[in-house]
C-alpha cells in the first residue's frame, strides 16, 4: 500500500497495527485483526474513509474534555448501570483532573496522551489505568456516534492489558486485630462490620439508621445483584449497638449514617489518611477494603465451614445458575451463621521475667 500506509506488528500482541497519514496528520491504530490480508483490508477502508471526510465533525473544535466524560456518564445511566456514583465517576475523575476539564478534544494528541498514561503508570494500579483507558475510548467513540466528533481525528489511545497475577491479599484475623487496635474507633467498627458482612465497602458506607427494620435486618435495594438481607446478629449486633450507644442518631435522626467518623452522622468520604496511619502504626502489611470480602469469605467458607449457597448469598455473588439457588434460603437461616461471630481481642504480652521485691 506504498503511499497509503503501511501495516506492522508490534512486540508481544497477535494483532496487526497500522500506520497511516491524511492532512499532514499521522494515525496508527490497532486493526484488531491477525491476518495480514485482513489488516491491509482495514487499513485501505481506513484510508478511505480519511479521503472522504475531509472536514471535522461540526463540534470537533469545540468538544471538550468534560463534555466527553459527560457523554460517558449519561451513557452508562441510559444503561440502567447502578455505580455510575461508586465505579465510574472517581475514574472519570482522575481524566478530568490529569486532563482538564476544558481542554479540546483535539488538543489531546498521541503524544500528550502518552504522557498521561505514563504519569498514571507510576501512580496507580494497572487495573485503574486499564479502566480509564477504557472510557476515554469509549467516550471518544460515543462523541463519534452522537456526530460530535470525527473518526478521523480520533487520537490513538493507549491499550492496557489486564493485569495477569490478580491480587490476592486476604489478612488474618490476627493481622485484623493488630490494626484496629491501632486504629480510630469509627474505623475499627467499620473494619470488622466488613469483615463480618462480607458486604462491599460501597455498601457499607451508604448505610443509614432507617435501614434498618424491626426485625434487625438490613435490606439494602440498590446493589449490583438486586435485594440483600443482612440479618444483624452476633458480633454485627454489637457494632451496631455500640454505634447507637455513640449516639450518632442524635442530631441526623434515623437518615444518618450509620457509619460516620461523629455524632453529625455524615456519610464516609475517604478513610485513606486514617487507613494508612494504621497500617503504619500497626505494622500490618498493605490492604485495601476490597481485601477484607477475600479474607471474610476465607473465613465463612474455611474457617466455619458454611456451605457455598449461603456464602455466595451473604457476599451477593451473582453467576448463572447460582442465583436462582439463593431463594431456597431464607433470612432466618441465614442469622445463624452471624448469631455466633464475636470480635477477637488481642491478649496483652505476659512478662517474661517478674521482679523482685
């Protein structure tokens, strides 16, 4: 295709890439494909389609950065997605930030994009730069459908593999015990409602007074797989109780949070400063919240020995044909496996050596 472009493979990937010129422009993009007859197929339609649109979409000069994630935003709501607040706008976020938010679209070139991964790259996990790379291409490609943008101005964004070795953090008990010793004690209760509930942090910090019934049971609406009841029994009804005891209802009443760092009963925004001053205090190896639904499910399923229906029905784990077996247990059944949980304390040191008198 002398003259047209050309295409490539790049090291370590079984796809095809090509690279091509229009209007004093370079493009390079994967072709998705592993043929080489295929990719030249593509790169010529690409090539095609650069020579027939020569003007930009109406809006390309003035689309911006925020009007790209807004387009994200209102795409995943027309969805029917319900973490649009809890999974996609902190990672929106983290592009309006880095970017700006009134920066062009067309501003954003191969180059600066690059430049952006990179910064990211030493700053956060490559599962939160995998996501991000995600939307602003799904972003771009809305904008493109909407015809608020042109396909042929549509900068190369970078591609992040999936993380191959998972993190599999699961603290023990003891490891528990040593960091909420060291902890505030709104973290401390909050450590162990997680690790008791299996319930995701997400959830746990949305939680108020009024969600509670009568029968001490939370049922919680609004989640990833639908209704959830979570009986309080056992050490779940100590943390609560020790909560009210608090008087954290006094001044919000029963919408309140149940979980709040005061009496005002606000909800809890970042607990990172917090976390991290007990894991240096404690001297307990690095995890995260989402660890402790690894460490508490290690405990029901190994430790107690609860049967897996019950456990993936606390912890909502939604996977074909195992959701339609978690209506065969109702929510007394479940109060038996909370009814026996007591939080640990840790011993105090003996002395080794007693003086003499």
């Amino acid at each position: 295709m002398r003259g047209d472009g050309t295409v490539y493979r790049r090291p370590h990937t079984v796809y095809y890439w090509a690279e091509w010129w229009s209007h004093g422009r370079r493009y390079r993009a994967s072709t998705g494909e592993r043929s080489e007859r295929k990719a030249r197929a593509w790169l010529r339609a690409k090539v095609l389609e650069a020579r027939t649109s020569d003007a930009p979409a109406a809006n390309s000069d003035t689309l911006t950065v925020a009007r790209l994630m807004k387009f994200r935003e209102d795409h995943y709501r027309d969805a029917g997605r319900k973490s649009v607040k809890t999974s996609l706008t902190p990672l929106l976020n983290i592009i309006r930030r880095e970017l700006g938010e009134e920066t062009k679209a067309l501003a954003l070139t191969e180059r600066r994009l690059d430049t952006f991964f990179d910064d990211l790259t030493g700053r956060y996990s490559q599962s939160t730069v995998r996501q991000v790379s995600l939307h602003l291409r799904a972003a771009f490609e809305k904008a493109i459908e909407r015809g608020e943008f042109s396909r042929k101005d549509l900068p190369e964004i970078r591609r992040v593999a999936q993380p191959k070795n998972a993190r599999q953090r699961a603290p023990e008990i003891d490891e528990l015990v040593r960091f909420t010793e060291a902890a505030p004690e709104w973290l401390a209760d909050y450590i162990w409602f997680s690790f008791f509930s299996g319930w995701r942090s997400s959830e746990i910090r949305g939680l108020r007074w009024q969600d509670i019934d009568s029968q001490n049971v939370i049922r919680l609406e609004d989640s990833k797989t639908g209704q959830r009841a979570l009986p309080i029994a056992g050490a779940l009804l100590q943390i609560i109780e020790k909560r009210r005891a608090g008087n954290v209802v006094s001044i919000a009443g029963d919408r309140a949070y149940i979980f709040s760092r005061d009496h005002r009963g606000r909800k809890l925004v970042n607990v990172r400063a917090a976390w991290s001053k007990a894991l240096a205090d404690s001297g307990v190896a690095k995890f995260t919240p989402h660890d402790l639904r690894r460490s508490a499910a290690k405990y029901r399923r190994q430790t107690q020995g609860i049967d897996a229906e019950r456990v993936q029905r606390i912890f909502g784990w939604s996977s074909g044909d195992m959701l339609q077996r978690y209506n065969v247990v109702d929510t007394e059944n479940l109060r038996s496996v909370f009814e026996a949980d007591a939080i640990p304390v840790q011993e105090p040191p003996q002395n080794a050596h007693t003086e003499d008198k």
